[in-house]
C-alpha cells in the first residue's frame, strides 16, 4: 500500500491515497515551500519542482527569488492527482525606465506593436514623433500647419502603413488627415468629405488605400477620395474573416463582401423588440467571434444554431478582451474586472464561467487594461499599474509594478499601454513618456 501512494493521515489516523503539486516557474525559483516544512530548489537546468505523497487537503506554496516578488498560493491535493500550477511568472521588485519623449501630449502604438507616433506640445502647428519601440532615438517628424489644434483620436491602417488622424481646435472644428508613413517623404492628406457626423471610420483591412465610415445609417466606402454608399439601413459593422458584419435597422445581423452586394443574414433578432431595441448594441469581434454587446447585456453568435446566446458580463458599461491565444476573455469597466472561460481548463474542477478578478476601491478607477499573456493580465488603477494572475484556485496573485521615476503633479491617471512586441510597458506621466525594462522573461 505504502508503494501505491497510501499513508496514514496523522490528523485523522485514516488511510488515504496521496496525491501531488507540480510547480513551474519563470524564471527559475530560488525556493519553493509546501507547508511552510518541504523546502525544494528546481535543479540547474529545470525551472519545476514535484512534491509527492501530500495528504488530500489544502495545502500552501511559497515560491521565493531574489529580486523578485513572492509567490503565495493555496491549491487543494486530491486523493491520486497531482495538482499543476506550471504557468507562474515571477516580477522584479525593481524596475528600471527609460525616457523616450518630453512635450508630448498623446501617444498611440501601431497595430503591429512596432512604431509609436507621439503628438508633442506645440500651438503654432500639430506636431507629432514617430519612432521605432526597437531603435526609440531614431525619430521621424510629422507637422501640420494647424494652430491651436489638438488630436481627438487616431485610427491605424491594419499593415500598420498609415494613421488617420482626427483633429480639433479651440473653435470645436473638427478635420480629419491622413499620415503615410510608407512614404520617405511626408505626405498628410486632408479628407474634406469627412466631418463631425462622420462615425466608425476603419480602414479597409486589405486595401490601405481605401477606408469605410457611417453617416446617417449609411455605411460608405471610399477610393480614390471619392466616397460611395455601400450598406443603408445599417447600425453598426465590423470586418470579419474578409467580410462586414453589420447589425441592420432591424435587428438582424448580416454578413456580405467588401462590395455590399453578396449579403447573407447570419440571424434574425429573436430577442423581444418591445423590451430591448437593437439601437442599443454594437458589434464587436473578440477572439475570432462575434459579439452584440450592450452597457449591460452581451450575446455571442453560435454560427451552427444562428443564434445570439445571452453571456452575462456582470458588469455594465464594460470592454471586452480575448486572451492571446483565445481560450478567455476579460469583461471590465472602471471598478471591477472578471474573467470569462472559453474552455475550461484540466485545472476548473469547479466549472465557473464568470469569476471576478479585480475590484477597485473608490474613488479609484480602472484603466487601459491589456493581457500580459495567457495566464496574466495588466491594468492600471489610481496612480498604480497591476499585474495579476487569472488562476483564482485559493486567492489570486497581485503586485504592484514599481515606478522608478519621478511623478509628475499633472498627471493622477498616467496614460498606460503594454506592448506585447517587447514586453515592455510605456507611461504617459504628465508630459514625459517613458517605457521599461521587459516585465515578463
């Protein structure tokens, strides 16, 4: 019995079957404690350790490494299992930035993660920083003879190629230009047939030449600066798998070719019109699915029943993520944040879809949220930036990422982005953007 994992329970004086904990690390662990008693070191070449022969009950783990924060969990042993927990980053206690730009405004990361272009400070004219994340000292200047004009939002091309820029001034004048970066030369196109009423403007995702907008329920297309209706009686679209879907006046979600002339209906509403009016919803496209979302309702689109499923997102007035590689999404707004399982994992005996992650305390909120990797997530919430775990088995692993350079007085909620071409973080604080070192091995 003793060689088949059996051992006499010391609290009970029973006979029960053992079970085990796998533990992996990156980087490799100086120490890993079960119990506060069973002390492991992972050998030279390995980053794991395994404890076998634990009783079936809680058990705790600590996972120790100079420099870096402590990793506490309390996981359950059952009787011939053995429990993994194989994905475990360790962060630096310390952490080093840089500064890339001063005077600068905004920022926004190409849809490849590889350029920034930087609006810096400048009344005379709209000036803006274009730079590489791997060679950030090598800039690229872009100006526009604006005074007193501001950017309201930038919208990239899909090759990463091009940025529309839509501007304002003092007069609440509202312009939209065009920067190609692909050029040696500048080249900035005004697009004078666009204006306030303007809405949804999304480059084509095969074609950078031409972009797509709304007005008026009406969704166009425009190529070689001229703009022609493609879709009426729309609410709103989305590009999918070389198509649109979009949500008509009707409720019905379609799906046609770039052209608006292939259309096929992928599902009628069937959700009672009197109660809830699909004016209120949007299309979004997460993890290669297709959602209707609402500030307080969200149905996902199963493609072998053409239904809308109802997901409850338990929060209101939420953004969707999808992990990296698809399996979970986060659902969250500026006071809490839940995880939502595609697939449940070996490691959900429970069988929870929705489990809450993050809940921030007021006046605190919740900000510029991003999927570290598969298993992390980084956010930022009342001055600081936190990087926790999605494995909620025990209690769920929090740090704070250390900020080594100096606050600035104009800036409470610095504007954050994480990059997950370098596994770098970039913080507008005040005036000055800065990036760190790589928070993840």
């Amino acid at each position: 019995m003793y060689s088949m994992g059996y051992r006499i329970d010391p609290e009970t004086w029973e006979i029960a079957a053992t079970g085990g904990i796998y533990v992996r690390t990156y980087p490799q662990a100086d120490q890993v404690t079960v119990d506060s008693k069973i002390n492991k070191k992972p050998g030279m070449f390995a980053n794991s350790i395994f404890v076998q022969d634990l009783m079936p009950r809680q058990h705790s783990v600590l996972i120790k490494k100079d420099g870096y924060f402590d990793y506490t969990k309390t996981l359950e042993v059952k009787e011939k299992e053995v429990t993994k927990i194989e994905n475990i980053i360790l962060f630096k206690t310390d952490v080093f930035y840089d500064k890339l730009l001063e005077n600068t405004l905004s920022f926004s990361v190409s849809p490849d993660k590889k350029n920034i272009l930087a609006e810096i400070a400048n009344t005379k004219s709209l000036d803006f920083s274009y730079f590489s994340v791997s060679a950030p000292k090598n800039i690229k200047t872009y100006s526009l003879p604006l005074k007193y004009t501001s950017v309201l939002d930038v919208k990239w091309s899909d090759d990463s190629n091009k940025a529309l820029i839509k501007t304002y001034n003092t007069t609440n004048a509202t312009a939209y230009y065009i920067i190609d970066f692909s050029k040696e030369t500048q080249q900035t196109t005004p697009l004078s047939y666009l204006s306030a009423s303007s809405e949804n403007i999304s480059f084509n995702p095969q074609d950078s030449s031409q972009f797509f907008y709304t007005k008026n329920n009406t969704l166009y297309i425009v190529k070689n600066s001229k703009a022609t209706a493609l879709i009426k009686n729309l609410l709103d679209y989305k590009f999918y798998n070389g198509n649109i879907v979009w949500l008509s006046l009707d409720g019905d979600l379609n799906k046609s070719d770039f052209t608006g002339k292939t259309t096929e209906t992928l599902s009628v509403w069937n959700i009672n019109k009197d109660y809830i009016s699909p004016l209120e919803y949007k299309i979004n496209i997460v993890a290669d699915k297709i959602f209707l979302v609402k500030s307080d309702s969200l149905f996902r689109y199963n493609s072998e029943t053409k239904s809308l499923e109802y997901l409850d997102p338990r929060v209101t007035n939420y953004k969707l993520l999808s992990s990296p590689d698809g399996k979970n999404i986060i659902s969250y707004n500026n006071s809490e944040i839940y995880l939502y399982n595609y697939e449940l994992s070996e490691e959900n005996k429970t069988g929870e879809k929705s489990v809450k992650l993050f809940s921030s305390n007021y006046p605190e909120t919740i900000t510029n949220c991003f999927w570290l990797s598969n298993d992390y997530i980084i956010f930022e919430t009342g001055n600081k930036i936190i990087i926790s775990e999605i494995d909620y088995r025990g209690n769920i692993n929090a740090v704070e990422v250390p900020k080594n350079y100096e606050p600035s007085a104009s800036s409470k909620n610095p504007e954050v982005f994480f990059n997950s071409q370098d596994n770098k973080v970039y913080i507008l604080n005040g005036d000055i953007l800065y990036s760190s070192e790589k928070l993840t091995p």
